[in-house]
C-alpha cells in the first residue's frame, strides 16, 4: 500500500505545530510568564479575560502565590497582562494542535488511509500529546505550592520540554516511515553511531532544561573556560553535598555538564560525517549529513554566545528553536541510515 501524501503532510504540520509551541515555551520561560495563569480550565481559559473586571479577578487570583509576593509585588495590571499573554498564548497553540491531531486522524481512520501501523503509531503520539498536557500542568504547580521557592522545579520544566522534543522527533520519524516507504538504505555502521549521537542530543536537552529552569545561563559567562579562567570551577564542589547533586541541582555543575557535553555531541557528529566518506551514500544521505555538520556547528555558536551575552531574550529562544533542527537533522540520519 503506498503512503498516503495527506498523512504525510499532516504528520509534519504537526511537526511544525509542535515546534511552534516550544518556541513560544521558551520566551513564556524567559519572559517568566509561566506561573501567570493559576488555574486550568480546558475550554474557559481558551480566550483570555474579555472585560477589566474579569482582567481584575484573574489579577487579584495571581496575588494569591508566591511568584507575586516574593518576585513581582510591584506589578500593575498592564505588566500581568503582558505575562499572562505569553502563557496563554503557549496554551492556546497546545489547544490547536490537539484540534489539528484529532480532526485529521477521524477522518483518515474513517476513510481508511492509514494501515494498521500507522494507526498504531498515531495513538501512541495521541497518548504522548495527552502525556504532554499532563507535564504542562505538574510543573507549573509545582511553582505555586511553596512560598520559599517561587519557581517551578528545574526537573518538571526539563521533563515537560524534553518530552515536546521527543513527540517532535517520533512524529517526524512515523513521516519518514510513510515518505521512505520501501526505500532501503540501510548503512549498519553509520545506524549505529547515528543512534548513539541521537541519545547524546536528548541527554543534551535534558540538561538544557536543567540550565533553563536554575537559570544557570546567567552565571559564569565566559568562554571556553567557565570564570576566573577555570575549566571546572571551584564553586561546583561548594553548591551540594554530593556529585550527583551538584551536577543535576547546582547551577554550576549543570552549566558545566551542559557546555562540556555539547563538545561530545559535536565530535560524535563530526565522527559521524567523517566515517561515512567510507561508504557509497545516496543524496539523501550526504544532505542529511551535511545539514547535521552544519546545525551543530551553529547551534554551537549560538549556545557560546546566549553565555558570553547572559541569555537575551532573542538569543535564548533561537537557541532552543535551533535544538529542535538539531533533533530532527540527526532523527532524519539515523532514520535514513537505519531503515
């Protein structure tokens, strides 16, 4: 049975929608918009408040947590307003991607256009997007329980974005699935390598995460070696009592893991480019490889200058927005070296 072109392309519409929705993740996190909307309601939350007093009610409802009474004490109506629209925002393209996921799925399931894989592989993306929403909503909570800590939990926000890039890469490779359909180009070798630089970059993400939730992006920024000219800084021995603490919990240590992994995963890569000059690849291939040496490399430069320039709001949110082309180049390779 040939690959249907209309699941095809709504399985990348759904790519892009989730990518869209991470972007705009970031500057809700980097504009500290998260925790403005308390509560959730899945269809009255759909449109923010339509009149002053409902504004008022939603404002007074902020009050209530520690964000306002420890960090934002002094803001007005209009600053709320600007806060609550970015996480609306991000919650509203959520919505529609549930609505772009759900519509066409009935219909091609009716019509019958997908095989029974396929259908397999699409319930399992309906659980992750369900899975998705549920992460949404225990990190944010865990920002409004605690007076002392005002913030979400670094390892919630990393769960939440780690997951959105793993939904994002298996419905890209379920794409791959329908467009190579009964195109085999397998390379054993290079599928091994490619699987390995594939685990490093999820590993990398995880700890970018890390970094985004302790804002560890605004310390120590020098570079190649971390401040006062040290490799490993002093200060990632003083933040915890033990090393797995200190790399997972203390802001220098992750820091420190995520500037010094991003040096293996650009040797894997290069590694990976360079061993298959000894093999015949097709033009998919070479391209794919070509478009990962390239990503990386300005995903490198990207991530050197968001920490000598402590994390613009630009500069942080096309760092992550590149991340995604990063995944999804090395997704492509492994899934054309593979298959």
């Amino acid at each position: 049975m040939k690959a249907d072109k209309g699941v095809i392309n709504w399985l990348f519409t759904g790519c892009i929608l989730v990518f869209v929705m991470v972007v705009v993740g970031g500057i809700t996190r980097l504009t500290g918009s998260g925790l403005s909307m308390t509560d959730w309601h899945l269809v009255t939350d759909t449109f923010p408040p339509m009149s002053d007093a409902a504004w008022q009610t939603a404002f007074e409802e902020y009050k209530k947590f520690p964000e306002y009474q420890r960090i934002n004490s002094h803001f007005t109506l209009e600053d709320y307003k600007f806060i609550y629209f970015w996480e609306w925002f991000h919650r509203f393209i959520a919505r529609i991607l549930g609505f772009v996921f759900l519509i066409p799925f009935f219909y091609f399931l009716v019509k019958k256009r997908m095989t029974q894989r396929t259908v397999f592989q699409c319930l399992i993306l309906l659980g992750m997007g369900a899975f998705q929403g549920f992460l949404g909503w225990f990190m944010v909570k865990s920002g409004l329980v605690d007076f002392n800590q005002p913030d979400v939990s670094h390892f919630r926000l990393s769960m939440h974005l780690t997951f959105a890039f793993l939904t994002f890469a298996y419905t890209l490779w379920i794409a791959l699935d329908l467009k190579y359909q009964g195109i085999s180009e397998r390379i054993a070798p290079l599928g091994k390598v490619a699987l390995w630089t594939w685990i490093l970059v999820v590993v990398q993400i995880i700890w970018g995460g890390f970094v985004a939730g302790l804002d560890a992006g605004y310390i120590h920024n020098h570079w190649p070696l971390m401040s006062d000219g040290q490799f490993f800084h002093e200060s990632i021995r003083l933040e915890k009592p033990n090393w797995l603490l200190r790399f997972t919990e203390g802001k220098s240590g992750v820091q420190f893991i995520h500037r010094t992994l991003a040096y293996v995963v650009v040797g894997f890569i290069v590694y990976l480019a360079v061993k298959s000059r000894k093999y015949t690849l097709s033009t998919t291939q070479k391209n794919g490889i070509t478009a990962l040496l390239v990503v990386v490399f300005v995903q490198v430069t990207l991530g050197i200058l968001t920490l000598l320039y402590s994390v613009p709001l630009w500069l942080g949110v096309t760092h992550q927005a590149v991340a995604f082309f990063l995944l999804a180049a090395i997704t492509f390779v492994m899934h054309r070296v593979r298959k």
